[in-house]
C-alpha cells in the first residue's frame, strides 16, 4: 500500500494581526491532536512599511524594524499560546527575511502541514490570493491548510469532507482527508462530482465503482471513520462549496512542483470555502512521469498535464 502520511511539526504563517491569532490556535488545534511540535514562523520585508503617525506617541519615537515587529510578533503569539494551552506544546518559533514564497516553503519543508490564513479580500483578489496557496503547497510538498480569518471552534470540526476526481490526483488529499477524520474521532464525505448528461446511469456506476476502488484500501486501514459517499452532477466547486458550509474542513489534491500549475478546480474552490481547506499535493510517480513524457512526445509539445 502506498502512503504518503507525512510526520513531523505543525508549521503556521504568523502575520501580527488580531485575527490572525485564530489561525494560530487553529494550528494549536491541528498540533495537539497529532502530538506534533508547533512551529511559528514570521517572514518580513526588508524595509518598513510607513504607517500614519499614532495619537499620543512621540514624533522623536524612531519606527521599529521589519525584523523586531516580526519577533513582536512571535512573542505575542507565544504568549497567547501559553496562556491558552499551557505549556504541554512544544514550540519553536522562527522570522525570517524574505518573501513568504521562499520563507515558508524553506522552514515548513519537513512538516506535516502548514497553516496560513485567508484575508477578507474578495472577487479577484480572493483569487489571486489562492493561487498563491496553490503555489504555496506545490513548493513546500506539505499539505497547506487555508485558514479563514473568521474561523472559530465548533461541532463541525469534527467532519471531513474530500472531492475526487478518480486520477491520482486525488490519491494524497483522500488518505490526508482519513487521517484527518480519524484524529478528529469524526466523519468522513467523500464527493465526486462529474457531469452525468441526462439520466446516465453508466456515469452513476463508473462514478460508483471508482468510488469503491479507491476507499478500499483507506476503509481498511480506518474502519474507525464512517463514510458517506456523495455522488453528485453539480460542478465540483459548488458541491465542495455547498459542504464547506456543514464540515470542519474541506480537503482537495492540487500538483505538487517548484512552478505554478493551473489547477482551475482547486483555485476557485480555496477562494470560495467558507471553512478551513487542506491544499494536498500531488507527487508523480515514476510511471506517471513516463505517461506525461510519452504524451509529451507524441504531441510534440510541452503543455503542462492536467490530467
């Protein structure tokens, strides 16, 4: 049986703000369930960011540095996690300078996961913003978990929903999206979505079979977590969308690589949750490689395969 479970620490992105204090305790969260060190990693900019002057301060005052806002930061965060959870977390916190895109990938690169948060943006930006968390997971070869700023603790938590598409696309995010219901002592959906025309039965059976042909393996390694098949001819975005709203978190596959992939499907659906989304990549094997070459060859070209 193949496995790609991945060990190590909880690695989050600490930004200083207030909100960002939630994605923090959710990382919290993740970390204490799998008994997982936490790491705090801030990146900073080189050069400071100018902000109006604040009511009260002196105009002698000199401005902090990008790297001691960064380490208030950390402090701040470390604080509330001890006052919160105690001290049974083990912690390690770094800043770094540098763009987010090199910082986390390098710090995160043997975690189990890395959680960052999802700004309030909207329309292209929320997009924008999710092609970078598609990046994020494809160069840190972690799953990525997207954290919206609102998020807080409820009953849903315990509830995993994952979408498939039967390639092996798929294969890392539905064993990610086990283990996850299985440390959530909770319960697992799994969607596949796919246009069935009008009455195809056939597309009801293959989509079943695949279905089957995939969880068995999980199902016997987990048979704790209880599963629920969700077949649906909605777009696989919607679908996701519509479960986001009942699950604690949902999970997708996206291409793991140094470079950005289209991943239309997943773009849309991490700009679009309105929970907690797990961004799982996808590492080729060796004979998928020898697949995509043999299909670059015969089409003489060098389009990146989406499967």
């Amino acid at each position: 049986m193949n496995t790609w479970a991945r060990t190590g620490p909880v690695a989050v992105e600490v930004d200083g703000s207030a909100e960002g204090i939630r994605v923090v305790d959710y990382a919290c969260m993740q970390a204490l369930r799998s008994g997982a060190e936490l790491i705090l990693i801030a990146p900073y900019g080189a050069h400071a960011v100018s902000s109006p002057a604040t009511p009260g301060k002196q105009h002698d005052e000199q401005p902090k540095s990008p790297a001691e806002l960064a380490d208030d930061s950390l402090r701040e965060a470390v604080a509330h996690i001890r006052h919160r959870y105690g001290y049974g977390l083990q912690l390690n916190a770094v800043s770094k300078e540098g763009s987010r895109f090199r910082i986390l990938p390098a710090v995160a690169r043997h975690a189990r996961m890395l959680v960052v948060g999802r700004s309030r943006g909207r329309g292209p930006h929320r997009l924008v913003a999710a092609q970078g968390n598609l990046f994020l997971a494809g160069r840190t070869g972690c799953p990525v978990v997207v954290v919206p700023v609102s998020w807080k603790p409820s009953a849903v938590d315990r509830k995993v929903a994952v979408g498939i598409d039967g390639t092996p696309l798929s294969a890392e995010a539905l064993e990610f999206a086990f283990r996850a219901a299985f440390e959530r002592e909770g319960d697992l959906i799994v969607l596949h979505a796919g246009d069935r025309g009008s009455g195809d039965e056939s597309w009801i059976s293959r989509a079943d079979r695949t279905l089957s042909e995939m969880l068995a393996v999980w199902t016997s390694e987990f048979p704790e977590v209880r599963v629920t098949r969700f077949l649906t001819g909605r777009d696989a975005v919607s679908a996701l969308v519509h479960e986001s709203q009942e699950v604690g978190l949902i999970v997708i596959g996206s291409h793991a690589g140094p470079l950005p992939v289209a991943d239309p499907v997943a773009r849309r659906s991490v700009a679009a949750m309105t929970c907690p989304v797990a961004i799982v990549p996808h590492h080729l094997t060796a004979p998928e490689r020898e697949l995509i070459l043999t299909r670059r060859v015969a089409r003489a070209d060098f389009a990146v395969p989406t499967y």
